[in-house]
C-alpha cells in the first residue's frame, strides 16, 4: 500500500490519544493544584464523587451535558462545512425565547407532549434566525463569519435583556425574567432511569431534553455521513474548490449549514429553559454556547464523540461545582482553569502526541520483523 | 560506473558520495540502501517515477529529513546534515520546483536574503550588489539586480533562484524538476547556463521526470525505482528506452498507438471568448475555435497563458466577461458546472489535488463528486452508499486504480492512480465534450501510457476532446490538432507533425 503519511489504527487514534491528551491535563491540573497547597487526590476524589458519586451529581453531570451536547454538534456542523460559528451563545439565547413563546402560549392549554415538538421547532427555528445574517454576509458579502457570529452574541444578549425587561417581565416583579410556564411548558424530569438502578435524582434538573439531545446526535450522524446533502457540505467543507467544480453552490452551503447550526444551538435553550427553571432569566446559556467549541473540537466533530466529550464536561462542570464548595481554596476561577488545560490538550494540542506515537507504533513491528 | 573511492580527501574525490541512505515514513519506506556516487564537475540526472523517492533522497541531502541509516561524504569528507544551513555550509545549494522567492522583492533582496551579514543592510547591499556582478558575468546569468520579482518571466525567475544558491557558495547545485515551468526556448538557455556550471567546475544534479532532458544534457544518470537506485549509467552509453525501463521495471511504449481521426460535426464551439481573472487582468482575449465530435483539439502554451481560465470557463466554473460557448449547437451561458455534466460535458481539472478530488475523502466518496445527484447514487435526500461503493469497485477494476480499496483515503493513493480515479469518474460517464487539462501532470510512466490509451479511446468512440497539457510532447502524441497559446490568444494551429521549433516559438509568441 502506499501511504504518503502514516496512518495510525482507529484505536489508536479516537482511543489512546484522547486519553493521553485527557492524561496529561489532569496531571498539570494536579501539579496547579499542588502549587496552591492542596492535594491534588483530594481534588480530584471531590470531583469525582461530586460529578458521578451519588445520583444526583450523576443528574446535574447529564444536565450540563445535555447543553454541551447540542452546542457541541452546532459547533460540529459548521466545522464540516469549514466554518467555526462562535455564535453558539448568542444562537441558543435566542432559541430560549422561541421555545418560552412555545411554552407560555401553549403550555396552558396542551399537555408537555404536544408542546415539546413546536417547542424544539420554535427553539431551532429561532437560533437558526440569529444564524442567518452571519451566514448570509459570509456567502455574499465575504465578512468573516468568526466576526459576525461573535458580535451577534452581543447584540443577542442585549436583545434579550430588553425583551425580558421591558416586554416579557411580570408586571411588578423585580427580576428580569418570564412567569413560570404551566404544566404543559414543562419538560418533565428524566427519573426512571434512575429509579432502575435504585438511585434517586434528588433535585437535579435532569429531563427530556437529554433523549432530544441523543436523538439529534444521530441525526447529525445520518446528515453529515449518510446524505446528499451532508456529503455537499464536507466537501465544501475540506476542499472547496472541487466544491464548485463539483457544482456545489458555495453561498447555498454556507447559509444551509449555517442554519442548521444555528438550529441545533438554539435547542440547547430547551434545557435548562423547558426542563430546569421552567421561564425564560437573564443569561441562562452560562457559556454553553463556548464550551460547545470545545466538545465539538474534543470530539473531532464526530457526534459519538461529541456525545462522550459532552460528559466530560458535564463532569467538569459538576464536579467543579462541588470542589469549589469542599474546598474553598480551590475557587470558581480555578475550576476554569482545569477546563482550560482539559481545552488546550484535548482540544489545540489534539495530534501533539501523534508523531511520537507514530514513531512508537511503527517501529516496534519493524523491530520485531527485523529480528525475525 | 562507480568511481574508484580514494582514501584521501583531494580534489579529485567524487562531489558527492551516498553511501546506503535509508529511509522510511512509517510504514513507507522511501529510501532502500541507496549509494550514488556524483562525479565533481558533472551534471548527473536522478530519474524516478513519482513516489519513487527522488525528492525524499533530494531532501536528506539538503538537510530536510534525516536518513535513518547510512552516510553522507561531500569530497570524500562523511558528513552530518541536519538542516538546510548545513547543506549549505557543505556547498550545496537547491532550486525547488516551486520557487522560493519573496514576490515584491527586488532580486537582489532576495539573494541577500537570509545571509544579509549583519543588522544594517547598507554595508551588505554593496557587498551582495559586487557579488552578484560577478557571479552574472561569470556564469552567464544576466538579470538586473533592481528587478522585482513579480514582474520577471519565470525563466528568469529561476535564474534568481540559482543566484542565491551561488551566491550562498554553492559547489553543487541540485534542481529539482527544473523545466516544468518554463518554455522550451527557456529550457534551453537554462542547459547552457547548467553547462556554463558544469564547464567552471560547479556539479549539477539534475532531478527529472523528463527522458529527453536526460539524454540531453546530463553526464550521468541514476534511476531511481521504488524507493531503489537501480542502475547509474553514462549517457552516452544509454537509450531513452532502456531508461524508461528502468524506470518502470517493465517495456514502456512511448509513443501512442492512434489511428487518423474522424471527425464528425462540431461539438464545442467557442465564439470570441473573453475571460478575466479576480483581479479584473484579461487572461483569456478574445478566443475562437470548434471542437469537433471525434478528434483532439490539443491546446499548447507555456503555463499561465490562459489556458487555466479558459478550462475554468469551458467548465463553468468562471463566468466569461464576453463571447459564447456551445455545446451542440446551444449556448451554455449561465450554465453552472452541475447543469454542464447534465448537457454531457466532462472536464478532468488540471489541478487534481486542489479542484479534481476532496484529498480526505475515501475513494469512493470521490468516485461521484459532481455526480452525487444522480439517481443511481441516491435514495431520496441519503445517498446510496452499497450501489457508490459497487461503481467504485467496478471503476478501480477497469481502470486498475491500486491499491484497490474504495475505503481508503484518496490522498493515501500514488498520483497516478489518484488521476485514474478523476479520468474514471468524468470518463465512465460517457460524456460528448470531454475536456482534460494536464491528463498526466505528476503520473508515472506506466500509468501515462494507460491515460493515453484511454483518451485516444473516448476519441475513436465519437467524443469530441479539447486537451491541455503544458507538455509538449503529449500535444504531439495526442492531438489531432493543436492551437497554441500566448498571452490569452490564440497564436495559431498547426498539426502536431509541426516541429518543435515551430511550435516552441509560437508558445514565445513569436509568430505562427
């Protein structure tokens, strides 16, 4: 065979790498935290228990998970297409205010089953909308969509606080937020699971929006891997010259993708909007919209691996909650730290070690077959 | 043969020694236990077939890669090249194929460039200007140091580029597929300039895929054949067709068997065609001529002449500022490319990697680029990856694209055989304009011979083929006829019988 780089077994590369990489991280969050005087067993026992020690740190996990799972395809898809949308935060903000119109008009009156799929249309409908400009001044106009995406999220922002101030607020209360959605604008908890293996969820807002999540994974699998369309967009995505000789209209993929993007961003807001706090607050996307740049970049944009770095973080996250709170030394901005590092090696430094595992691979068979 | 290896270092010692080079990329091994021996004074050719591991030897000797094994001498002394500063400290100096120059520099900008001997440039400036007059009248290589690059010929490009390697004190010079840029007429002022080198001592090594430059100007050859040196001969001693041999490991028929074409009516027909490129420069003026269902229609010139545009264009990949083009009678303005292959129009883009294939997709992803929305390949929106995969086995079967794996990526196959999978895709289609530009850009010999057979084919089954190639030769092989251009216009036709002169002039631009 004749292979002008040297390709590494999958195993190898989707298995052994990541861990490494993962390996590494930890080891100088550890060297972090000893430095600051704290042992770094103890960090990570804290983190460990608090993340997935009893089942209701297994359901916060999830939770946050299923918030990096649905920015984290957005990211994916718009990588496969050659873009990087930065505009996850703002796309899923406006998602929030699709779905709470869902659920304050419909909530009332259906039942959460009926609401549920005009709520995740409406929810898809309205991040895609903020994905729109973006993509529309890329495809025609050449702005660069890392720019564009990034400002929406300021306008987004702005935006929703007016809205929530002025227009969605309850007369006469103070916060800056909608009124509880009824009954039927809520997504009900996700307890069996739990119940089946005898643990209790406790109040962790764990819920539907999880299965929505997965669903969309594999969707996003079928699309990208299985369809005419997905097929235009990756090769937009990697060589788009022979897009265009191939007859691919570029501006149509950009805006396409983009929208779709866009959508899967703003299906994040059904969780922690329909599933946890059941209205519509102030900044409830919590820099889910970012971290999705990472599970995506983690998870090489593959959904099963987006699925599994979305847990990760989903610990991280979790587990990072409970450390602060065990040992105050170890702060918030700590925490954010650990996930930067868990970011720079899993994420930037992904191939950092593939020149040497290569060198390891393919020497020890030569070696063999040369003493043979 | 082999010179007798001396014991002490002296003049007389051989350039260059190679002494059981090994090397290997993982599991591709590059370099087999090479030893080549250059003569000092001598232009020696290094001949392979693409992969055969000229470059990856080319490169250890200038410092990019280390060999695993072996030794390096440079007058008989062993030496370590680490990188490309040793190579040059040890006198070696490289022109890449692909220039590397600083484009809005002057030329002596560039010389000086990396060796500008100290923190101000005054002192160097004149230093490098009094240099530079001297190494031009010496070997004869007249550009005037106040040029800008950019607004050079390439020939003279080239020049430049072999100025920094003298100037930087080179002893041996290697270049590396020298020609491919230039125009005959430039290929051959480069040959008197190598041996103007030659004659003052310096050693050339002269990396090629071309038999003919071989035979024309080298002292010695060496082939290179997977990842071996399997022979060194002198040249004079030897035949373009034991080379060619070598090179493949098996006879090689150089010439295409064809018969006289028969054309029938016109089937492309391009009418006062204009185009510009991005920066609004007129590339393509004014151009006229049919192709006729049936025949070849080579067009030849030195690249960067037009030709790019006009296949762009032709394609419908850019939009012509004026003119008409025809299909069979009816305009395809405003066509884009997908609506072109429906109207039976195939084109085989010049540029493979960058245009003719998505180099990270498998094979068989891009056995039916441009072709995803056919019927037989889709199911509604998904694509039908078993009836993809089916063509795609029976296309590498008939085109005996190796290795023979639909799944594998398709930069992981040989340039060859990555050509084979664009000529499958555009041909199996059985279009009636088949346009091809640069069938057998970086294709081995063997695989070239298999291109050839293939279009001649397409032709004799009726299909009219508008081939452009920057090789001159292959315009003669193929074409039934051939227009040259020049500057984005048509020079003139002529029928592939003309001489080479003749042609060779006419893609100068002077005169049909």
């Amino acid at each position: 065979m004749s292979a002008a780089s040297a390709p590494l077994p999958r195993w190898v590369t989707y298995g052994l790498m990541p861990v490494l990489n993962l390996a590494v991280a930890f080891l100088i969050s550890g060297l972090v935290v000893a430095f600051i005087g704290e042992s770094p067993w103890e960090a990570v026992e804290v983190l460990l228990t608090g993340a997935l020690g009893t089942g209701e740190g297994i359901g916060y996990t999830l939770f946050y998970a299923t918030n990096f799972i649905f920015t984290g395809l957005a990211v994916a898809v718009a990588f496969h297409c050659g873009l990087f949308n930065i505009g996850g935060e703002g796309q899923a903000y406006l998602g929030g205010l699709g779905a709470a119109l869902v659920a304050l008009s419909l909530g009332d009156v259906l039942p959460w089953y009926l609401t549920m799929p005009v709520a995740v249309l409406f929810a898809a409908l309205f991040g895609a909308a903020w994905a729109l400009i973006p993509a529309w001044l890329q495809a025609s106009r050449g702005s660069h969509i890392v720019i564009t995406t990034i400002m929406f999220n300021f306008i987004g922002a702005a935006l929703m606080v007016y809205l929530l101030v002025n227009v969605l607020k309850v007369p006469g209360a103070m916060a800056p937020e909608t009124r509880v959605f009824a009954e039927g604008g809520q997504l009900p908890k996700l307890t069996w699971p739990f119940e089946l293996f005898g643990a209790k969820l406790g109040a962790a807002p764990f819920n539907v929006s999880f299965v929505i999540a997965l669903v969309m994974a594999v969707l996003v699998w079928l699309l990208i891997w299985r369809t005419r369309l997905g097929y235009e967009i990756r090769a937009t995505g990697t060589n788009p010259t022979a897009a265009i000789y191939a007859g691919i209209p570029y501006k149509r993929m950009v805006i396409v993708t983009m929208l779709l993007s866009g959508g899967l961003a703003g299906m994040m807001a059904l969780n922690p909007v329909m599933g946890a706090s059941a209205r519509l607050q102030v900044e409830f996307v919590g820099g889910a919209g970012f971290v999705g740049i990472a599970v995506a970049l983690m998870g090489r944009s593959h959904p099963l691996g987006i699925v599994f770095a979305a847990i990760l973080f989903g610990v991280l996250y979790q587990g990072g909650a409970e450390l602060s709170f065990w040992i105050p030394a170890i702060t918030r901005d700590m925490i954010v730290v650990i996930q930067g590092l868990v970011i720079l090696f899993a994420g930037a430094l992904e191939t950092m070690f593939r020149p040497a595992l290569a060198r390891l691979f393919w020497r020890a068979p030569r070696a063999a077959a040369a003493k043979a | 043969m082999n010179a007798p290896v001396r014991t002490v270092p002296d003049a007389d010692a051989p350039a260059i020694e190679l002494v059981g080079i090994d090397k290997s990329f993982g599991p591709v091994h590059a370099n087999k236990d090479i030893h080549l021996t250059v003569r000092r004074g001598t232009i020696h050719g290094v001949i392979g077939e693409n992969g055969a591991g000229k470059s990856t030897l080319m490169s250890i000797l200038y410092g990019f890669y280390q060999a695993d094994r072996g030794e390096i001498r440079v007058g008989g002394r062993p030496i370590v090249i680490k990188d490309s500063q040793a190579a040059i400290a040890a006198g070696i100096g490289m022109v890449h194929q692909h220039f590397m120059l600083v484009e809005n520099f002057t030329v002596l900008e560039n010389v000086m460039l990396g060796a500008e001997g100290g923190a101000f440039l005054k002192t160097g400036i004149a230093k490098a200007r009094a240099e530079l007059k001297r190494l031009e009248t010496e070997y004869a290589l007249d550009v005037d140091p106040d040029a800008v690059i950019e607004t050079l010929p390439v020939g003279r490009q080239q020049r430049v580029e072999i100025l920094k390697a003298l100037y930087r004190g080179a002893d041996i010079l290697i270049l590396d597929e020298p020609t491919g840029v230039l125009t005959p007429a430039e290929a051959d002022h480069l040959f008197r300039i190598l041996r103007v080198l030659r004659d003052q001592g310096k050693t050339v090594i002269l990396i090629t895929h071309k038999l003919r430059e071989i035979m024309a100007i080298t002292d010695a050859v060496s082939v290179m054949r997977r990842g071996e040196m399997v022979a060194t001969r002198t040249t004079a001693e030897t035949t373009v067709e034991e080379l060619a041999e070598l090179m493949v490991g098996r006879r090689v028929l150089l010439k295409v068997d064809k018969g006289p074409a028969k054309p029938g009516p016109v089937a492309l027909s391009v009418r006062n065609l204009t185009v510009r490129d991005h920066r609004g420069v007129t590339m393509v003026d004014d151009v006229s001529f049919d192709v006729r269902a049936g025949e070849i229609v080579g067009i030849a010139g030195v690249a960067g002449n037009g030709q790019s545009e006009l296949l762009e264009a032709l394609a419908g990949i850019r939009k012509p500022a004026s003119g008409d083009i025809l299909i069979e009678g009816k305009s395809t303005l405003g066509a884009d490319p997908a609506m072109l292959r429906r109207r039976g129009l195939a084109h085989v883009p010049e540029d493979r990697h960058h245009m003719g294939l998505v180099l990270k997709f498998e094979e068989y992803e891009n056995s039916i680029l441009g072709y995803h929305d056919d019927p037989r390949f889709v199911r509604g929106p998904f694509l039908d990856i078993e009836a993809i995969r089916a063509d795609a086995r029976d296309k590498i079967a008939k085109y005996d694209i190796r290795p023979p794996n639909p799944r594998l990526k398709t930069a992981n196959f040989s340039g060859g055989n990555q050509q084979k999978i664009v000529l499958a895709r555009e041909i199996e289609r059985d279009p009636t304009v088949l346009i091809i530009g640069q069938p057998t850009r970086g294709v081995d010999i063997g695989a070239i011979e298999f291109i050839h057979r293939r279009i001649v084919e397409m032709r004799d089954a009726g299909k009219a083929i508008l081939l452009v190639s920057v090789e001159l030769d292959e315009i003669r092989a193929l074409a039934d006829r051939v227009i040259v251009m020049f500057a984005g216009r048509v020079v003139g036709e002529k029928t592939p019988e003309a001489s080479e002169q003749t042609l060779g002039l006419m893609m100068a631009g002077i005169g049909p």
